[in-house]
C-alpha cells in the first residue's frame, strides 16, 4: 500500500519559512553604526588607513581651483610720444612691426605748414596680442611719453554664440540637404532650396562675424601719434629757395602795381569830362581874382 505523508512536507516548509524570517529580521534590526568598540582590533587596523585615504582626497578635493575658460579680449592702444625726428621715428616703426611679426595698416604724415608748428604723425599699427606689451615698450623708447592708453573688451560670449549658432545651422543645412534629396515634386524642391538658400546665407554672415572677432581677439590694435619736439630756432632754409620766394614776392608785386595803374587809368578816362570841367572852373576863378587884385 502507498501512504501519502503531507502533513510532514508541510511542516518541513513551515520550519524553512520560519527560520528565513527569523534570520531577516535580525539581520534588519542588527545596528547600522558600527563604533571602534564592537570590532576586534584587526579591522580597525585596516578601517584606519582607508579613513585616512578618504580624508586626504576630500581635502585635496576641496583645495582644487575652479578651472575658469580663458577671457576672450579685444585689446587696444593708444600712445603718443614726442620725438627729434618724425622721418626717423616713422622708420623704426617700420622696422619694431617688422620684428613683432605686425603690420602698418595706416599711416598720415602732416608737415608743419607756418612758423612754430610742429610735424606730426599718426600710425595704425597691428601686433598680435601676446606681445602687445613688448611692441609697446620698444615704441616707448622711440621718444617722450606723453600719454598712454590700453582697453579691453571681453567678447568671449559673443563668440561662444556665433559658434553655436553656426553649429545648428550647419546641421539645418544637412538636414534640408537630406530632405532635398528625397523630395519628389518639383514644387517640394524649389522650397527646400529657397530655404537651404537662406540657411547659407545665414551660415555665411555669422561665420564672417566669427572670424572678425577672431581676428580681433589674435591681433591687438595700436594708435602712435609722433610729435616732433619744437626747437627754440627754427632751422635755415636753403638759400636757392629763398632767392626763389623772393623773386615770386617781387614780380607778383610788380604785377599788382601795373594792375593797380591801368585801374586808376580807367578811372581818369571815365571821369575826365567831369575833371576839365572842374579844371576849367579853377582856372577862371584864379584868373578872376587876379584881375580884382590889378584893379585895386
């Protein structure tokens, strides 16, 4: 005969269920702080260093700068400087933009035209920002400052916004480049094109403001005005250009004179029926009175 016991499986599975919650709810209500006292000495042997790890990154991590992007500027100068010689200064310019890898983008000369005034010079130069400061000191020594003028315009904003500007509308153009590929009308085509058109067009203005500001921010701008210094005698001029000013101050006078006669000619012309007239009347009255004077 076969006997069935299922009353013994079923308490086997009772005791197992039993015993598993046991051993859960100790494990839950075991303590979740451990102090030094209840681990054998060992462990804390072992727990110490990896404190004292910890402790050091934390510190190290607190003590890290902040990594900030690098300003994006815009730097310009002016100075002016009083010189010997403007002529002379002009070139060692020339040759200071030459050494600093620069460039003369500008240049007006003014002579001095009248006694006491003074020859004077306004240079635009360009000199990559790096050694804006090193072209500004070899300049100094060209002369007397006089005033001296730096300024700078962070455009590091204006940058990141081109940048991502362009980003997306190069990513419009694929993706219209894409949607023209696949268009089938005729209709569909010519409207994807005019606004790929646009998108171009944007793409090609903003890009040409990035560069600009590039440019900008990689080369620094310099203003020199030159200032000749003003001597207590003015200096001799060459005897053959005297002798010539003279001889044109002499023969415009002569011909002033000669003018001035022909007008005074004119004059009597116009006039003389008015002046025999008047003469005629003179010469009677002095005759007249001769003859009352013979009389008495």
């Amino acid at each position: 005969m076969n006997f069935y016991l299922p009353l013994p499986r079923k308490s086997g599975l009772f005791l197992s269920a039993l015993l598993g919650g046991v051993l859960f709810t100790s494990c839950a209500s075991a303590p979740q702080n451990f102090s030094s006292k209840s681990l054998p000495s060992s462990a804390e042997s072992q727990l110490a260093p990896a404190a004292d790890v910890a402790g050091n990154v934390a510190s190290k991590a607190e003590a890290a700068p902040v990594t900030r992007a690098r300003p994006q500027l815009i730097k310009k100068a002016t100075m002016k400087i009083v010189v010997n010689s403007v002529e002379k200064s002009i070139d060692a310019v020339s040759q200071i933009v030459e050494k600093q890898q620069g460039d003369l983008i500008g240049l007006n000369e003014r002579q001095p035209s009248r006694e006491n005034s003074r020859h004077t010079a306004s240079i635009q130069l360009r000199v990559p920002q790096n050694l804006l400061e090193s072209t500004l000191v070899e300049l100094a020594k060209l002369g007397t400052i006089e005033s001296r003028n730096i300024t700078a315009e962070d455009v590091g904003d204006r940058l990141v916004d081109f940048q991502a500007r362009l980003t997306n509308l190069r990513k419009t153009e694929a993706n219209l480049q894409k949607i023209m590929d696949r268009a089938g009308s005729v209709r569909d085509v010519l409207s994807v094109a005019q606004e790929l058109s646009q998108v171009r067009q944007s793409i090609e203005q903003i890009d040409a403001q990035l560069k600009s500001l590039q440019n900008q921010v990689a080369y620094s701008t310099i203003t020199l005005n030159l200032e000749a210094a003003l001597s207590s005698t003015s200096p001799q001029r060459a005897v053959g250009s005297q002798i010539q000013e003279t001889w044109n101050k002499s023969t415009q006078s002569l011909s002033s004179f000669t003018v001035g006669l022909l007008k005074l000619g004119i004059w009597l012309m116009v006039y003389s029926p008015y002046l025999l007239i008047l003469a005629a009347g003179v010469y009677g009255f002095v005759r007249w009175r001769r003859n009352i004077f013979r009389e008495f």
